[in-house]
C-alpha cells in the first residue's frame, strides 16, 4: 500500500507541475495576442492618418484646379481689357475679373488651410510611424524570447506526460480512475496530506479514528468531505 500511496503522491506532484507549465503556456499565447493587439493599434492609427492625409490630398488637387482655372480666366479677361470699346462691355469684364479674384482668394486659403493640415497630419504620422517601427522592434525581440520559453515548456510537458503515462500504469485500473476523475473534479488536486486531525484539501476535521488509522497505510483511504486521496507524512 505505501508504494500506491508513494505513486499517487508522485503523481500528484507531477500533475501539480504540469498544471504551471500548462498555464505558462497559455500566459504566452494570452502575451503573444496582446502583443499583436498593440501592433495593430498603432497600425490602425498609422492607416487612418494615411487615409485621412489622402483625403486632403485629394481636396487640395481639386482646390489647386480651381484656383488654375481662375487665374486663366483673370489673365484671359484682363488681356481683353484694352480692345474693349464699350463702357457697358468693359465694366463688365472689370466684374468678372473681380469676382475670378475673389473667389481666387478664397480658393487659396483653402489651399492654405489645407497645407496646415496635411503638415499637421503629417507630423502625426510621422510620430506613429516611428512608435510603429520601435514597437515593432520590441515585439519581434519578445516574440524571439517567448518561442524560445515555449520550446522549453513543450519539451518539459512532453516529458513530464511520458512520466506520467508511466506512473499510471503502475496503478490499479479502479484506482487510476478514481485519480483522474478526482483530479478533474477537484480543482486538479485529487492527492493531498492530512495533518493535525485535519484535511489538507478541504481543511475539514478527519474523524480521529480515521486520520490515527492512515500511519498504518493498510488501503488508500479518501477524505469524508472532499473525497481527496489521503496519506499521512510518518512523525516520529
């Protein structure tokens, strides 16, 4: 009986490791995604000002043909000034030149104002492109370091799951069983000491019968509360 006891006890602490290595492993896809997350944050950030200085771009073109458009049609209505032979007719085209250079004015604060902005954005841009590649620096470095921890996690769980396997056919199928089930039910925890009359599990009081009857280690015996295997550390 003490070689079951000392098998389930071994198990145990081999489960209880494989446990840490197996939310260890799941702590670096939890990093890796909030490392891609972070990426595409910044890239999201990066694409929306493109988008948006393309924008203005595009505005600014439209704003740049007009103004060309009326710059002409003033040089052409001026340069038809002195053949002109009419009061009314010439007074006219005064009008005309007049309007074209307003709406000239207009059109070029418009491109000004479009100018502030694209520096503006463009600056913005800049500095995200720039956080962008450092980021990206940072992250492949981690990357680097995370897939060589997980290598090392594999390798630990695949050997730790051959040890395993091999600890379990050394058990009875009824017991075996009743391991695994256990350890599903109960948090992965389905061996554990009892100490002082108590549980250490569950930390319920054993009946004192019981718990004196465990140094004698005549069967596996389980806690009344919890169900947990027990077993009992010999004091002298």
């Amino acid at each position: 009986m003490q070689e079951k006891l000392q098998l389930l006890k071994e198990l145990q602490s081999l489960d209880t490791e494989r446990q840490t290595l197996v939310r260890q492993r799941q702590t670096f896809v939890g990093e890796q995604d909030q490392l891609q997350s972070e990426l595409d944050r910044v890239q999201e950030m990066v694409d929306s000002l493109t988008t948006e200085i393309d924008g203005l771009d595009e505005q600014r073109r439209e704003f740049a043909q007009a103004l060309t458009l009326e710059e002409d049609n003033i040089a052409r209505s001026e340069s038809r000034l002195p053949q002109i032979k009419t009061q009314k007719e010439y007074v006219a085209v005064l009008k005309e030149v007049d309007t074209a250079k307003k709406l000239s004015k207009e059109l070029t604060e418009q491109i000004d104002a479009k100018d502030n902005e694209l520096a503006s954005l463009g600056a913005d841009k800049e500095e995200k492109a720039a956080e962008l590649a450092s980021l990206g620096e940072k992250v492949a470095a981690r990357r680097s370091e995370i897939g060589a921890e997980q290598t090392k996690v594999e390798a630990d769980l695949e050997s730790m799951t051959s040890r395993r396997e091999a600890l379990l056919k050394q058990l009875p199928t009824t017991l075996r069983k009743r391991y695994q089930l256990l350890l599903e039910r109960r948090g992965g925890i389905a061996v554990v000491e009892a100490r002082g009359g108590a549980c250490l599990g569950c930390h319920m009081h054993l009946p004192p019968q019981q718990f004196n009857s465990l140094y004698l280690a005549k069967e596996v015996q389980s806690c009344p509360h919890c169900n947990r295997l027990l077993y009992i550390e010999n004091q002298e």
